[in-house]
C-alpha cells in the first residue's frame, strides 16, 4: 500500500535507473579510463595513498572484476594511447608581510609567473649547480619567453594582498620542469610633490633618493618562488616563503600558492563522450559498490569509509579531471544516494555530501542537464526513504544491531536533505516532509495490519480458532505499538517532529476495532467455553490497547474501542465459571494428595493451603484484569467473585476435615491422630486469613468510591461485607471445634494425673506429687506448640486452662481439712500457671486469671494456712472492712493512739463515742468499750481492758488512757489490731453489741517514726467507725470451723459466730 503523498514524487522519478550495475562495454570504458588515470599519474605520492602502481592495478582488477586476460589486454591498449596535455593548474591565492617598496611604506605588487622548461645538455656536477643557483635567482622575463609569461592585477597599497587568480600551464616532461613566480611592486612615474606628500618618516624619505637613481618607471624586486614540478604532489595548497635575489632583506613574506597536476584532452573514449562529474560519479559507484561488498559485517555497518587504494584512484581521478570539490561532492552524492537504495549501508555518510553541497551552493550554477540528475536523486531517495519509513518494521528489527541508529540517521538525511537550498530550488512541488512521513507511516501501519492479519488466519475456521487468532494478532499489535512508544518514537520526534506512536495508535485502532467487531459477530450467543476462554484473553489485549489512548497526543474524539468491554457481555458468565470451576478442581485435588504434614518450622499448614492460596491469587487477579468500567455492573461481577471464594473457603474446610479422618483412621497411634487435627486447625487459620485479605486485594475501597453514585453504602454492607463476615464465622466455628476435639483427647490425660495427685500421698513432697502431671503437659503442649500457629495454639491453651482450674476445684472439695492436701493443689495451681504462661510464649496473664482461678487460688490459699493464719487473715480482712465503712451506720469512738519505743507501750486514750444504737427499751443505751490487741495468739499475755459504762448516752465521753506492753515487732504482723468493741451493758442478760471498730497496729504514730521528734502533747486523733460482722472474712470462718480438731481455731470461730448472731448486717 502506497502512501498517497508519495504519488508526485514516484511519478517524477521513475525516469531514474536505480541498478547500480553496468553493461559490460560501459565497464571496459569505465576501466579504460581508471587504468588511463593510474598510467598517467602525476606528482608526488600523497603519504596516505598508495604509491605503487601494481598495487593499483591490482585493485581495479578485483573491483571491476576483470580476469588477468582481460586486465592485459586493457592495460596495453591503454598504454598505446595518446598521452594527454599535462598541466599546473597554478592559482595565486594570497601574500602576506611583503616588503613596502613605496615612500608610503606599502607596496602596490604584482606577480609574474610560468614555467622554464630545462635544456637538455650533458654539464658537469659542479658547472649544474652553479647554473641553476644563478636561474634560481633570476627574474621571470628573463627566464621565460613573454608569450608563456603570464602576470596577476596589481594590487594597490597593501602589504598583505589578496589575488585568487588561476593560471592553467602546460608541460611536457615533469622532470624538467620549474615552476618560476616573481612578485614586484608597480612604479609609475609621479612629481616628485606628490611623493613628498606621502612621506611620513625619514625611512619614505630615503625611498624618494634611493628611487631618484632608478630609472623612471622601474619597478622594485620583492621576491620569488621556484619550484620543481616533480617535488609537487598531486594536490598542493600550502603558503611558500619569498626568497631574496641578494641579501639586502632576507625576510620578504611568504606567497599562499595552490597547485593542482591536471590533464587536457584525455585519449579515453569516457572522457572524451561524457562530463566529467559523471565520468567519476560511475567510477566512485562502482568503487563504492566493491567495498561494500567486501566489508564483512555487512553493508548495513558500512560507514562510507573507503579503501587506501579507492581513495588513491578517486583522488588521482578527480585532481587529472580538474573536478571542483563541489563538482566531486554531487558526484558522490548521486552516487551514493544511489547506492543506498540498493545496497542500503550507512546513511550518516550521506550527511557529508548533502552539508557540502549546501555550504557551496550557488544557485544558478548548473548545468540543465545537472540539474534534472541532481533533481531526480533528491527525488528518488526521498521517495525510497518514505518507502524504508513506510516498512521501518520489517527494513529495521530491533533483533538487528543498531536498527534504531540506522533509522535515525536515515531521518536525519531526509531532514537536512529537504533543508537544502538546493532542493528547495529544484524540488519545488513537494509536499512537506512532515505530512508526507506521517502518510508513509499510516499507510505502513495499515499495510502491516493488514500482513498480520492475513499470517495468523487460521486454517479452519472455527469459533475456537477465529478466537485464538485474534488474541495472536492483538497479542502482536500491542507490542508493535509498545515498541514505537518505548523505542522508535523519540527518534521521530527528535529529527522529524513527528509522533509516530500517535500515528500508528489512532490507525491501529480503527483497524483493530472493525476487525474485532467484524469477528464477534460471527459468534453467537451460545459460544463454548473453550471459545469464551480466548474471547477474555482478547478484552484483556484489547483493554490493553485501549489504555495506550493516554499517550496519544492531540486527539480529536471518541476513539472506536471506547466502551468495547460492552462486546464481552456475554461471556462474563463463562468467564466467572470458569475462574471458579478451576479454583475449585485445584482446591479439591490439593486437598486429596495433602498428607497434612506441616511445611516447615515457620509454615505450620500443609501444602493444600499453598495451592489454594494460588487459586485465590488467581481468582483475584482475574478480578483485576477484568477491571469493568460499568460501577452497577462491576458490582455484581464483584458479589459473584465473594460468593465463589466463601463457597471454596467452606468446601475446603468440609474437604480437609474429612482428608484429616482418612488418614487417622490408618494410623494406630491417637498422637498422630491428633497431629493430622493441629495441621487441619492451621490450614483453616491460615484459610481464615486469606479472606480477610480480601477486601483489600479486590480493592473494595475503589469499587465502592466509583460505584457511589449507584450502590448506596447499606447495599455494600448487606451483600459483601455480611457475606464475607459469615464465611469468617463458619470458618472461626470450624476452628473452635476442631481445637475442642484435640482439647478433649487431653482433658481426659489431665484428668487422670489431677485424679493420682489428689490420691497421692500426703506426707509426699508437693513438687513430686504434681511431676507426672507437669511432664505430661510438658510433652503435649511442646508438641502442639511446634504443630499449631499461635493464634490456634493460644485457643487451645485456653480451653485447657479451663478445664484444669475445674478439676482442681473439684479435687479442693476432696479432702475438706487436710492442710497437706490443701498444700499440694495449691502448689500444683502456681506450676500450671508457669506452665501455661510459659514466660510469655503462652496465655498471657490476663488470660490465666480467670475468675475461676482467682477463686480458687483464694480458696487454696486459705484451706492451705495453719489456723493461726487464718485468724490473721480474718481480721486483716475486718481491717479492710473497717477502711470501707460508710460514715457512723453504726456510730464512731475516737482515740488517741501511739507507740514509744523507750518503753514498748502502745499508749491507747480513749476519748468518745458517738452516734451509737439506742439498744435499750428507753430508747438509750449504757455503753463502754472493751479493748484487746488481736490476734489473741499474737499477743497471749496481753489481756483486755474495758472502760467505764456510761449510763443512757448515746455520745458517751470516757476520757481514759491504756497501756499496753507490745513489742514493736508483734505490731508489724498481718492482721494485728487493737480491737475496740463497744458494748450496751445489760445487767441481766448478755451484753448488746453496739459496734467493732479496728486500728491497725502498724500504722500507730511512734511505730515507724523516731521518738525524738514526736510530740505526745499534739497526737492527732483518731475516728473509728463502727462495724457489725458481716461476709468479710466469712470464708475463714468457715474453714475453720471444719477443723475440729483444732481448739483454737474452734474457740475463734464461736466467739466470733456469736458476734455474728448480734450483728445487724445479718438481719
């Protein structure tokens, strides 16, 4: 397919042979005239180029290929032929620092130059030197007869004068010719006034005497260059020094001279029938064409760097053919322009020829004839670089080396081509290169397409195939337009300003968008599930395509693929199908090889978790690929998506429980049993965790903030997250259950072991007793640590924990009494704390404590103590209770309370009571108090003191002070007390209890402090409310009543039973 911008050029063009050959006459004409060149070489070898002329003949021979015969046979009859006219091409370019011969100090020079041919003669040595020493020193017109004598302008008043003037000089015999230049400064005659008036120092006035003994119009010697032709190169362009006739001034400037060794009338037949320029444009082709040739990495790596002997021949050619440089740099760039089209090597060697040509452009200066071939090769190489353009994905791969190097500098070409004045000047029809490159590349995206297309046509046409060429060719669209974005297009934007990817996006996708259209619809609605499989990972190729829009630059409307995902309706359901059948026929194969063994020390599920977390990661990213734009739509594909996960999360957990008792069922140990139970507890936990990362994974924030408009918030909580919460649940319950069925294979161990302490012996160590039981649990839980994760591991503990503290409340109620027995469950509760903490690895504290266990270990600790402790406890307890008492239920007595150590008295004043119980029938009461220091056992020889009885006083004042003679260490012990018991004295019956009140002995002033800085004077007072017994302490009360054996502990409890009958708190 042609791009239609490139009609005019094609048809202006096709005039122009691109066949770089030859026929075989026009190469013996074309080989005549290279061996004319080498046999008639003149000057001096260039120091780069071959000087030995066999060496050049055997070059020509390979590159025009010519057999030895055919060689000979040339190169003999070239011999044979006329020699041409050979000439110094001699231009006179420049001088500078010339003498100043005027009184003005300047110069008005000129120069006279030819050539002396030498006399043939025999002379001696010595006679030859002499002769040509005195020739060297004399001036031209004496030298050189005057009709070979040719003379520059004169240049007025300058020291530095500049000429350019080229003079053409014929010789026959190299060897014998001199190449003589005089340069003299002009005198005219002129008054001597008017040489006065130019007179600006003493040296212009010795001038004007020097040049009064002249004679008049003689004109001043300012120096000369002699040269030997032979010592010329080929090519000279180089500044020489002016040497003096005598000695007067040595220093006398140098001339810039250029030289050039030509020929006139050359006896070839190519010569003599065709230009010049063309002559050595066919020699430089077909140079050009043999080194190519010859390069061994290909001409697509050539970099227009010729041969020592190519560059030899063509430099001998042009310089014999007095070719100007401009003349030569057309010549090379019609032929290599040509060249490239054929052979197609490196185009930055283009860039030279096209620079030279515009720098030396003059328009106007060709020929017609030149013009229609320098025409004609803009013409063709543009209209092949647009084709190359045009088919830049088949001429450049990216698997070839340096493609994208190649391309570049074939745009660059163009670029500067179209620049030229040149083209400009002849080329002016042609449309912008811009437009014209954006044509071949649309016209190129198209042809491509077209070609891919026509390659993956499947060979039978059915549903299935037709889908999967589809998905072929939209595989291969989106990565041509990957590579033009990533790769080609910067360098089209660089060089040529176009944006390829831009141009090649908006084609592409017209293309692709009919030619799917076209394809669906040949599929009907009742499509197999093999042909939906190829149709998704079509809108997947297509999603992707239709996502490279955003880095199309200035596009104007809708483009075709938009809303294309509407194309896929259909086949959504097949789609969701059969992302859930695969899951599930994994999950359940998984499940069916699992030997629910754990992965490693770290992994504690086994290797179906593995696969069905694959599956999940599977089905979510089917989720994301698919990424719907329709919110309501998505919605529901994404509610299908929660449910087929959940029913997968609950059919593995059916799957998996039942695989754990298939393998238990084989297995004779109940260890291994319970080792297959802690795998499938893990690989439910592990499944659990899964699902709660759903929603982040599926992205349910972004479903919900685009879905907003539509899907109101209650929606999304009653459908996904409900869904979702419920499978959490199932899944938590199905681990709760398979961690009570591995917790009752151990109830029934701890049981038995709790049951043999209970029974062991009394007199036996506590620690002994509770071993068995702590390396049995040592051993289960080890195991169960190592085999469990730790969140199921901790639930365990849990339910285990549970279940000791009820077998050791049980076994508290055994043994009523027995302190040993007592002893050792106690004990046994502080090492299944250890145990089951485990210093943190295990349940924490807070866990442990249960209300259970903080009861029980009250209850141990108490049945534990020794009567005596008991009794401290007790009223430590009342002390308690004495510091929570509400203000004066029962009244208040306040006392002056303190301890001297001089002495090791408690000194006790008791000051009042108030508020009491009116406890008589008049409505008033006959208090006074009793006073003793508790626990009796503590203090044994201690008795009580009583105050006086006031009589009808409910505020009774007593004002009395008691010593008591108490070492300060007894008054540190748990639960001493100075007890004041506030009685209604009654004188028939048993006196009526009015109130107890307790002061805590430790916190008497004196006891802790030094005597010296206490004042006995200032002793603050003390207000003690009244209380009544009540439940403090009522557990002691009755573990100690249990031992009955035990006098004390029966005299404690009864008096303190009968305080409890008088008690108001237990009305």
């Amino acid at each position: 397919m042609e791009a239609p911008g490139l009609a005019i050029l094609t048809e202006d063009s096709r005039k122009m042979d691109l066949s770089h050959k030859f026929t075989k006459k026009e190469l013996t004409l074309l080989y005549e005239e290279v061996l004319y060149t080498i046999h008639h070489r003149l000057g001096k070898p260039d120091p780069n180029h071959v000087a030995d002329p066999d060496e050049l003949y055997a070059y020509v021979q390979k590159a025009f290929g010519m057999d030895p015969d055919e060689h000979r046979i040339n190169l003999q009859r070239v011999k044979q032929l006329e020699k041409p006219i050979f000439c110094l091409k001699a231009t006179v370019k420049q001088a500078r620092g010339i003498l100043g011969k005027d009184a003005s100090g300047l110069s008005d020079p000129y120069c006279l130059l030819g050539l002396e041919t030498k006399r043939e003669g025999s002379s001696t040595n010595g006679s030859a030197h002499q002769e040509n020493k005195k020739r060297a020193k004399a001036v031209v017109k004496n030298l050189i007869p005057e009709d070979q004598t040719h003379r520059t302008q004169v240049i007025i008043q300058t020291l530095n004068p500049v000429w350019d003037e080229t003079f053409i000089l014929e010789f026959e015999d190299i060897a014998n010719a001199r190449f003589h230049l005089d340069m003299w400064d002009s005198d005219e005659v002129e008054t001597v006034r008017h040489k006065l008036g130019e007179v600006t120092d003493l040296h212009g006035l010795k001038r004007i005497f020097k040049e009064a003994r002249k004679d008049k119009g003689q004109d001043d010697f300012l120096g000369n260059v002699v040269l030997h032709l032979q010592d010329l190169h080929c090519r000279n362009d180089r500044w020489y020094k002016l040497e003096p006739r005598t000695e007067t001034y040595p220093n006398r400037g140098h001339c810039h001279l250029q030289f050039l060794l030509i020929h006139k009338k050359r006896a070839t037949v190519a010569s003599k029938t065709q230009p010049s320029y063309m002559v050595h444009r066919h020699l430089l082709q077909q140079m050009v064409s043999y080194e190519i040739l010859q390069h061994q990495a290909g001409s697509t790596s050539w970099d227009g760097e010729l041969s020592k002997h190519a560059n030899t021949i063509l430099y001998l050619h042009a310089t014999q053919k007095d070719l100007s440089d401009f003349h030569q740099d057309m010549a090379q760039w019609l032929a290599y322009s040509k060249l490239y089209q054929i052979l197609e090597f490196n185009s930055n060697c283009l860039l030279h020829q096209i620079t030279s040509i515009e720098y030396q452009w003059v328009e106007g200066r060709l020929r017609s004839e030149q013009q229609t071939e320098l025409t004609d090769s803009f013409q063709s190489f543009l209209t092949y670089g647009l084709s190359v353009l045009q088919r830049y994905r088949i001429v450049f791969p990216l698997s070839a080396p340096k493609s994208t190097e190649r391309l570049q500098s074939l745009l660059r070409v163009l670029v500067q081509m179209c620049k030229m004045k040149a083209f400009r000047e002849f080329c002016t029809h042609t449309p912008d290169l811009q437009q014209m490159v954006k044509e071949a590349l649309k016209a190129g995206t198209a042809e491509w397409f077209q070609m891919k297309k026509q390659h993956l046509k499947p060979m039978v046409k059915s549903m299935e195939e037709s889908g999967k060429a589809l998905v072929e060719l939209l595989v291969e669209v989106n990565a041509d337009l990957q590579q033009c974005l990533k790769t080609w297009n910067k360098y089209f934007i660089s060089t040529v300003r176009v944006d390829l990817f831009s141009v090649a996006y908006l084609e592409m996708e017209q293309l692709v968008s009919c030619y799917v259209k076209e394809q669906l619809n040949e599929i009907d609605s009742g499509m197999s599930q093999l042909t939906a499989e190829s149709l998704f990972q079509l809108y997947l190729s297509l999603q992707e395509l239709y996502r490279l829009k955003d880095f199309v630059s200035n596009r104007e409307g809708p483009l075709e693929l938009t809303n294309f995902h509407h194309w896929f309706k259909e086949a959504i359901p097949k789609w969701l199908q059969k992302a859930y059948t695969i899951a599930l026929e994994r999950t359940q194969r998984a499940v069916q090889v699992d030997q629910l063994v754990p992965l490693g020390e770290v992994n504690k599920h086994s290797t179906s978790t593995v696969d069905l977390s694959t599956c999940y990661a599977q089905m979510v990213k089917t989720w994301q690929q698919l990424d719907w734009p329709d919110p309501e739509e998505a919605f529901m594909i994404m509610v299908k998506f929660v449910e087929d996960m959940c029913k997968i999360a609950l059919t593995y957990c059916r799957l998996i429980k039942k695989r754990a008792e298939e393998l238990s069922s084989n297995q004779r140990e109940e260890g291994e049993a319970a080792n297959k139970l802690c795998v499938v507890v893990n690989n439910i936990e592990q499944l659990r965790t899964m699902i709660l990362k759903l929603p982040s994974q599926l992205d349910w924030t972004r479903l919900e903030q685009k879905a907003g408009n539509v899907i109101a918030p209650e929606q999304f909580q009653n459908t996904l997250h409900h869904q979702l919460q419920a499978t959490v649940t199932c899944l938590n319950s199905e681990i709760r259950s398979v961690v009570q069925t591995l917790g009752t294979k151990l109830d029934a161990g701890i049981a038995r072991h709790i049951q043999e302490l209970s029974a062991s012996s009394d007199s036996k160590d506590p620690e002994d007793s509770i071993t068995p039981l702590m390396k049995f649990l040592e051993c289960e839980l080890q195991y169960l640590s190592g085999n469990l994760v730790q969140e199921n591991f901790n639930s365990l503990l849990g339910l285990l924990w549970n279940h000791t503290l009820e077998l050791l409340k049980g076994a508290a109620k055994q043994k009523a009494g027995n302190l040993r027995h007592f002893r050792k469950l106690q004990f046994a509760l502080q090492s299944l704390e250890l145990c089951f903490h485990a210093e943190g690895c295990g349940l924490p504290k807070d866990t442990l404590h249960t209300t259970t266990f903080t009861a029980l270990e009250k209850e141990l600790d108490l049945c534990s103590s020794t009567s005596r402790r008991l009794i401290q406890k007790y009223f430590s307890a009342r002390i308690q209770q004495q510091m929570e008492a509400g203000p004066d239920k029962y009244g208040a007595v306040t006392i002056k309370a303190l301890y001297r150590h001089s002495e090791q008295k408690l000194h006790i004043e008791v000051l009042n009571a108030v508020n009491l119980l009116p406890l008589d029938s008049n409505g008033s009461s006959d208090p006074f108090i009793q006073l003793t220091l508790e626990p009796r056992h503590e203090f044994p020889e201690v008795m009580a003191r009583t105050t006086e009885c006031i009589k009808n006083s409910l505020h009774p004042l007593f004002d009395e002070v008691f010593e008591f003679l108490v070492p300060p260490d007894k008054c540190q012990q748990d639960g001493a007390c100075l007890l004041l018991t506030v009685f209604d004295y009654d004188t028939l019956g048993a006196n009526d209890l009015e109130g107890e009140a307790f002061l805590p002995l430790c916190r008497v002033l004196g006891l802790n402090e030094k005597e010296e800085i206490i004042n006995p004077s200032v002793v603050p007072q003390i207000r003690l409310s009244l209380t009544h017994p009540g439940t403090a302490g009522n557990e002691i009360l009755k573990i100690l009543e249990i031992r009955k054996g035990d006098k004390e502990a029966q005299a404690f409890v009864k008096l303190r039973r009968q305080r409890s009958k008088q008690s108001k708190e237990s009305e």
